[in-house]
C-alpha cells in the first residue's frame, strides 16, 4: 500500500466503475485510500459498492454535481499528500503506477499536477518512457494532483456537464499561484472511450458557455475582447463538425450562466492571464 489517494466520480453508469475499481486494485502497491462520488444517487449503486468493494469509501450527491464537483467533494476527504484521478471508465495500465508517484512529486516541487499518458479506444498503446513535459492543462481521467496544492485554490466548481472549464479552471488557478503542470511517461492510462458522446447537442451548449464562463470567471475586462475570439473559435470548430444543435441554445445560455455564477468572479492581473494564455498556445514546453 503506498500513500496515494484515487478519486473517482461516477453518474449514471451503472457498474461501469466495478472494471476501474478491479484494475486499481490489481495494481502492486495499492493506493491507501479509494474515493468514489456517485452523483445524482438513487442509492442502488453505493449498497453494491458496499458489497463488492468494502474498502472503497463512497460518497454521493443526490443533485447532480458534475465530475468536478465529484472531484472537489472527494479531495476534501484526502487525508493523503497525492490523489490520482480517473474516470469511471479510465484505469492505470502498469502495475506499478502508483508506486511511481512519490518519486516523480519528489523530483518536481514545484508541480502541482502530474498528467498521465493517455490514450483510447481504438489508439494504439503509448510507449512507456522516462519523460516529463511541462502543460498548461490537463485532462480529468488520469493525472495525480497535490492535494495541498489543490486545497490552496477555490477548487473545481459544480458542473453537470464541464467540458472546457473543469480542468482549464483548476490550472489557472494553479498557475497564479505559482504552481506548474507537467505530463509524465511513466504513468500511463487507459481511457476506454470513442468520444462519440461529444457530438451530443447538451455537449455542444455546455462548451460554449463553459468557456465563455472560464473567460468571466477569470479574465480582467480589457481581455475580453480575447474571450470573445476564443469564443468565436469554438463556434466555428462545432460548425466545422457539424455540431450545430445545441449553438445557438449554447450562445443564448451565456448571460445567465455568467450570472449564476457571478460570486465566482475574480480577475487575475492581466499579466497573469496572458501568460497562462502563451503557455496553452505552446501546448507542450520541454523542460
């Protein structure tokens, strides 16, 4: 067992998470703590859990929180320094993942986030590789997070459908407090998804207003004019894909999305926002 925490969120998928929970547990060592959120509980799922799995500690919301909000309840439990995130359909492929860890915070300080390797269904596997990239983000179904780094932020916010924010969120965040995100070899991750689901018009509106919230959440007024380029991209990119449905509804949303959620709203210098804004244009920076 080493002293490594996994949170995992779930909705609505039934047994789905049982896989991601066998392939965690195969793995040499264990991680001391395991963290399943079920969001929108009728109660099935967690009397199972209790069965098949009793050193798994659930947690469940009967509102629907969004995987972020699943995540941010479950590192509030954390009692351990590292917690890795998956999805209810993603799992660690190497047996010695999380043994791993330790070693690679310890070499970086100053990262707030290791991302791991991942890929999907229908990619083919990714070489395993002693290499460390710095991000500017990260993506939620396979990356460990410090958790004391993460309790410095104001957190993940409830989103029951987060696409384009809950990650970028956090990792601004993270930058303005100095801290870094980087992408390792070694923890590698399999997703076991075709992404297909992001075609679906409820998708398409909620990454037009995520992303237009992201803007308001955090850019001063004089950026924007930015947030509205990005915005303006994002469209187009729906149109190219022919994911019109959901566009309009998706632009319509903005106003009182942004209102919502108007207590959330603290601008970071605008330095800070055009730095972080360089880093995502770099996409990958070698250290």
């Amino acid at each position: 067992m080493t002293p490594v925490a996994v949170i995992i969120p779930t909705f609505n998928r039934g047994t789905r998470v049982f896989l991601t929970l066998e392939k965690i547990l195969a793995c040499d060592p264990v991680p001391a703590e395991i963290w399943v959120h079920v969001d929108k509980s009728d109660g099935k799922l967690e009397e199972v859990l209790a069965s098949r799995f009793p050193s798994v500690r659930v947690l469940s919301s009967q509102v629907r929180l969004g995987p972020g909000g699943g995540r941010h309840r479950c590192l509030e439990k954390c009692s351990l320094p590292y917690a890795v995130s998956f999805d209810d359909d993603s799992y660690p492929v190497d047996a010695d993942f999380f043994e791993r860890i330790h070693a690679i915070f310890l070499a970086c300080p100053e990262a707030a986030v290791i991302q791991a390797t991942i890929w999907q269904r229908n990619e083919q596997p990714k070489a395993r590789e002693a290499s460390l990239t710095r991000k500017s983000d990260f993506v939620g179904c396979g990356y460990v997070v410090r958790v004391s780094a993460y309790k410095e932020t104001r957190g993940y916010l409830p989103r029951p459908i987060a696409y384009g924010l809950e990650e970028t969120d956090l990792s601004i965040q993270l930058f303005s407090n100095d801290w870094r995100v980087y992408q390792s070899g070694e923890l590698r991750v399999f997703h076991d998804t075709d992404l297909s689901h992001h075609d679906h018009p409820e998708i398409t509106v909620a990454r037009i207003t995520n992303v237009a919230l992201f803007a308001f959440l955090h850019y001063p007024v004089l950026l924007w004019g930015w947030a509205a380029i990005q915005l303006s991209n994002l469209v187009r990119f729906c149109l190219m894909r022919n994911r019109w449905r959901g566009v309009l509804k998706g632009l319509l949303c903005i106003p009182g999305d942004c209102f919502a959620h108007r207590q959330y709203r603290r601008p970071l210098p605008r330095r800070v926002v055009s730095a972080f804004l360089r880093l995502r244009r770099a996409e990958i920076l070698p250290e």
